[in-house]
C-alpha cells in the first residue's frame, strides 16, 4: 500500500538542487528507499530560499517543539473530532503532512492502517522513536502518485506552503476518489500581538503574512474539493511576561518570515527591551493568538464538470 503511493524516480525528477529522502528508521520491509530522488524543495529562487531558512529553523527546534507546542495540540485534538470513525479506517493509508515530531502520527496509527509522516525537517522526523514510515519532503513537491492516498492529515503545516492554491490541486490528486482531507491552517490575523509590539520599533514586518479566510476557501473550492465543514478558531497562549511570549514562536521553529519586507539582523538589548515595553497585555499577561481554519475535505468520488 505505502509502496504503491511513492511516486517514482524516472516520473518526478523535476529539480537536483535538493533531494527528498526516505528516513529508514524502522521502516517496513515493503517500502523501497528513494534517497537519491531528484524531487527539488521548489524550483523559484526565492521561494527556495524561504523553505531552506525554514528547514533549518524548525530542525533547530526539534528537540523543544513538543514541549511548546501548546496551540499547535490544541488545534489538533479539535482537528481529530472530525475524522469520522470507521471500522474501513483500518484498510487505509494516512498521510501526516507537516508531521514534525509525529505526536499526531502517533493517534492516527489509531484510527488507520498504515501512515506516512512527511516533513521538510529531518531532524523533527528522526526525534521520534515511534514505529512509522517517515518521508522528509517539502510540501510543495509531494513524491506521491495520484490517487494513492486514502486520507490526509496536516495541523499547523500548510501555511508554510509557497503557493496554497497549487498544494491544495496537489493534495486533492494524490487523493483517490472519495478520499479525506483534515487541515488547520494559519491564517490572517495570526500573532497581531507580536506585530503591535514591533511597530514601536520600526516600520518593518517581524511575522509571517498569512493567507486570508476567504483565500482559503475559494483554494479548496478550485481545487475540486467538496467542504464538508470549515471552522475559524482563535486559540491563544498566554506567557508572564512579552520576552516569553516573542520568545514562544522561536521555540516552536515559526520564525521563518514569508515576505521581503522584514528587518534584517539581531535586535540590541535595548531595541528588544522597547519592543517589550510596547507589547499589549491582558490582566498582566502576554497573549499570543493564532487564528486558524479547520477544514474536513472530500474529493468526490466522480468529479462533476
């Protein structure tokens, strides 16, 4: 089954700047290594310079992840509850997108029978002792075939996508017909605490862009995907003090910005203690929210014209 659904050399060689590795760490017997793909991160310039700044911020965070990920498991569970359960669950094939350290690859071993992690980040797929397939991959060139998924499962991932209208084209053609996909996303409005902060300091952008709600789901429309629910959640973290709360997305690996308008260099103690001065507090506290989109997608089983 797994075997089945890794695309192979000769049909995805598209770009040899980068390399989509196979993590042979108690892998099954039936998935054959596909180290040497020549499958790229992106073939934009400046697009793969953002994943390569991601990649190392997030293996950097590997080993912390986990124990500051406190929106990211939230978004999960209340992702979860929208996998229906079904016995038939137990004949399928999973993908976790955007895995990381495969706490949710962990409870979807659960509910279906095989599942693959794939991540951009080697280090956060080899911090897990769990017993998976593991595939470290970017997103954006998925070395899967088509129609070779029964489900995926992405939380907190695909905002890192270089291009969101076209991953979601991507997700629904490896998906075979009448698959599901369960995805949260960041979007617009995300970590407006942070960016209040940084205006006392200048004029330039310190967080990502995210996509808008709209955005979203006019991009899983066009994609040919059936909505079976989208939810828009605001789920925040709340530190003792603004250095702890700037400090929290550095330690989940989400520092990586998406644009060019940002401030190059470190920040002087002074500049930094400025930015402190200006956060926004709430009963003494320093919040960081996250808006996010829970979606639950089908790919009809005949797609209509």
């Amino acid at each position: 089954m797994i075997a089945h659904a890794l695309s192979s050399t000769h049909k995805q060689a598209k770009c040899k700047t980068e390399v989509v590795e196979l993590v042979e760490h108690k892998v099954p017997q039936n998935i054959k290594p596909i180290a040497n793909t020549a499958i790229g991160i992106t073939k934009h310039p400046a697009n793969k310079s953002l994943k390569k700044a991601a990649q190392t911020k997030f293996s950097k965070a590997a080993e912390q992840y986990n124990s500051h990920a406190n929106v990211q498991k939230r978004a999960a569970n209340d992702l979860f509850k929208s996998i229906n359960a079904n016995p038939q669950n137990k004949n399928k094939l999973c993908v976790d997108l955007g895995a990381g350290p495969l706490v949710n690859t962990h409870t979807l071993q659960n509910e279906f029978g095989q599942v693959i992690a794939i991540d951009l980040s080697l280090n956060m797929l080899k911090s897990s002792a769990l017993s998976s397939p593991r595939i470290c991959a970017d997103m954006d060139n998925l070395p899967l075939q088509a129609n070779s998924v029964d489900a995926i499962f992405s939380n907190f991932a695909v905002q890192w996508s270089a291009n969101f209208e076209l991953l979601m084209q991507s997700l629904y053609r490896v998906l075979k017909p009448g698959g599901q996909a369960y995805i949260s996303t960041v979007v617009e409005g995300s970590l407006n605490e942070i960016k209040t902060a940084y205006t006392a300091l200048d004029n330039s952008s310190h967080i990502n862009s995210f996509n808008t709600h709209s955005y979203i789901n006019q991009s899983v429309q066009k994609a040919g995907f059936a909505i079976n629910s989208l939810q828009k959640k605001v789920y925040t973290d709340c530190y003792s003090t603004p250095l702890k709360a700037i400090k929290s997305i550095k330690a989940i690996g989400a520092t990586t910005q998406n644009h060019t308008n940002t401030r190059q260099g470190l920040l002087t103690k002074s500049a930094l203690q400025k930015v402190c001065n200006a956060y926004p507090l709430i009963n003494n506290q320093a919040c960081v929210s996250y808006h996010v989109v829970l979606l639950s997608l089908q790919k009809p089983i005949t797609k209509f014209k």
